[in-house]
C-alpha cells in the first residue's frame, strides 16, 4: 500500500509519471471488506473534475497506518469499499487547468484510489521529482521524511549537539529520522529496536548507539549511555511501556513526540513525569497538516525531495512487492519483518 489508508487515503505520497492517454480501466487493490484480504480487481476511469489530473501509478509507499485502515482500526474511517495506495504509470486527459507537463515524474497527495495503476489527483498535490531521485526513493520518501521533517523541526526543535531517542528505529520513519537528524539536524542519535539485527541496521543509518530494549532496560540503558543525563528528545512510535521509558529517560526540559503506536496499546501520560523534570509531551499527525497548514505540509515534502537531490540523506527500502502480492507485503509488516519503507510496484 502506498503511503497511508484510510484517512491516511488522503495522505498516500506516490512517485508517478504523467503521460498522455484517454481515460480506461485500471487495476486497483481494493478493501471490500474489513480485516479481510484485499482484491486486485480491474476498475472504470473516473471522470476528471477542474483542477484535476489522471496520473499512473509506479510505485507506492505501504504504511502501518494503512493496515490499520483496512482492518477498521484508524482513527479515521472510509466508505466500502475502498483503495489503499499506491504509484502509477500512465496519465491522462489532460484539464485546462493542468500545470505539469505530460511525462513528467511527480510525487503526488491522493485522496482514494491510491493502491492502483491509475489515479485522479488535485493538481496542487502534485511535486515534481528533481533529476537524480529514483523512482523508488520518490515513492519512500513523503510520509517518512515529511514525517521526520514536521517531528524534528516544527515540534522538538531539535538543535545541533542534542541528543535524540528514537525507538522503532529500524522502521520507515525510525529510519528516516535517524537520516535527518544526524545528517540535517546534526544531533546525536540512540536508536532502540526489538533485535540486534534491527539495532545493527540503526547503526548503519547513523545512530551512534542502540538499545535492544527486547533484552535491555531502555531507561537504564539511555542514562548509560548519556552518563546519566538522559535524552533532550524522544521519537516514540511504539507505545505501551516503551513509551513510558522513552518518557522516563528525558533530560531537564526534555520533549517526547509521539508518532504512533506500534505495539498496538495507546499510552496514558503519568503528568507527574512532566512536571517533575519540566518535560513536553507532543503528538505529530503528519496528515492532518495537509488540511490546516498547507504551507508547512508542502515545504515538509518539498525539503525531502531536495535533501535527496543534494545526497544529504537516503532512504532504506526494505522490500518491494507488486500490486498482486498486496497481501503478502501487508502480513510482512504485520509479522514484523519489514525493516525500512516497504513499497508496492505497479510495473
């Protein structure tokens, strides 16, 4: 699945190709029915509304948050039945309004859809691909650098020299804010991950240090390796006890964001944690930005694309599957086997 489901539909970040041609049918993934195996199933063409262009899908982004979707779990919920994301490879009737170029690679934000050979995509959604970034890293970078970006930037403040936790860390995301806090933001990075082989990836991307918190006290290990000062900020994506840990090791005047809930519990803040070492707690909803702060979603995308061009950061792609095995890359995350952006390709 491409970027995101379910309301995350709304987010899916896919690398496409715009192209001449009529509209036709296409193949799309579709979640007829929820918590149960997804549909690849031959679809009309909608029709093209002001403002809008058809474009094919190449390569899409699978996020956990579509998983979530298609079993009834996110927090935002969709009509039956509906598509997850995805990348395409064609384009089409061209509108009046249309300001890219046939043949152009983009980067698109669809609505539904997404998980298909084709979409039909608001023009304003639309970036283009800079010459040097492949098509695959086009598709992986969106939601986890935009991610990365909005939880680094805008929310910790993150600062030269700062030490920064970062569990899940051989995840998409883990992974992406490792990349640009060490590479962009210049911080010290602790990535914590549930085996050694995960751990072991962390370190390759930049981290200087992980914790296997399968085996290891997070907050002993965290003030180990800060000789007992703690983190100024914690990257949380996991939930349940790994939160309260990554919570529990905050520095004086630390931050703690909190990207999701990975191990599937949603975690109750204890305040006295807060009050007692003057720490933050804050939440980034990546796709909620594209409806309240257009500017800062769009310059979240737009420096991922121009970070890449310059060779400043690079993103793990961790496994690709095509549209029909839809399933089995969605049970590969499930299981937890995924490392890094697992991608669906529409070729």
């Amino acid at each position: 699945m491409a970027a995101i489901f379910g309301n995350f539909l709304m987010d899916n970040m896919e690398a496409v190709t715009l192209t001449a041609s009529g509209a036709r049918g296409y193949r799309a993934a579709l979640c007829a029915e929820l918590a149960k195996p997804l549909l690849v199933r031959d679809v009309p063409s909608p029709p093209l509304q002001p403002h809008q262009v058809r474009v094919g899908v190449h390569y899409c982004g699978l996020n956990f948050a579509d998983i979530l979707a298609c079993q009834g779990l996110y927090q935002e919920k969709h009509t039956l039945p509906f598509t997850p994301a995805g990348r395409h490879d064609s384009s089409p009737d061209t509108h009046p309004t249309v300001v890219f170029w046939q043949g152009c690679r983009v980067i698109g934000v669809t609505g539904t859809t997404a998980m298909a050979e084709e979409c039909v995509i608001d023009q304003k959604m639309l970036w283009r691909i800079p010459e040097g970034v492949s098509d695959e890293d086009a598709a992986a970078l969106p939601v986890t650098y935009g991610t990365a970006t909005l939880v680094l930037d805008r929310r910790a403040r993150v600062q030269p020299g700062e030490t920064v936790l970062v569990t899940a860390g051989a995840g998409a995301t883990g992974l992406a804010v490792i990349d640009l806090a060490v590479n962009i933001f210049k911080a010290k990075v602790i990535a914590a991950a549930g085996s050694d082989a995960k751990c072991e990836l962390a370190l390759k991307s930049g981290a200087s240090h992980s914790v296997n918190y399968g085996r290891s006290s997070l907050r002993d290990e965290v003030k180990r390796l800060t000789d007992g000062r703690g983190a100024d900020v914690a990257v949380e994506a996991v939930g349940g006890d790994i939160f309260k840990a990554a919570l529990q090791s905050l520095a004086w005047e630390g931050r703690i964001v909190v990207m999701g809930f990975a191990g599937g519990k949603i975690p109750s803040i204890p305040a006295n944690l807060l009050l007692l070492k003057n720490v933050s707690a804050m939440g980034v909803y990546w796709s909620r930005y594209q409806k309240e702060n257009f500017p800062v979603f769009s310059s979240a995308i737009s420096s991922a694309l121009q970070y890449h061009q310059e060779g400043k950061i690079h993103p793990n792609i961790g496994a690709v599957f095509k549209l029909e095995e839809a399933n089995e890359a969605f049970n590969h995350v499930l299981q937890r086997k995924s490392t890094g952006k697992v991608i669906i390709s529409m070729k």
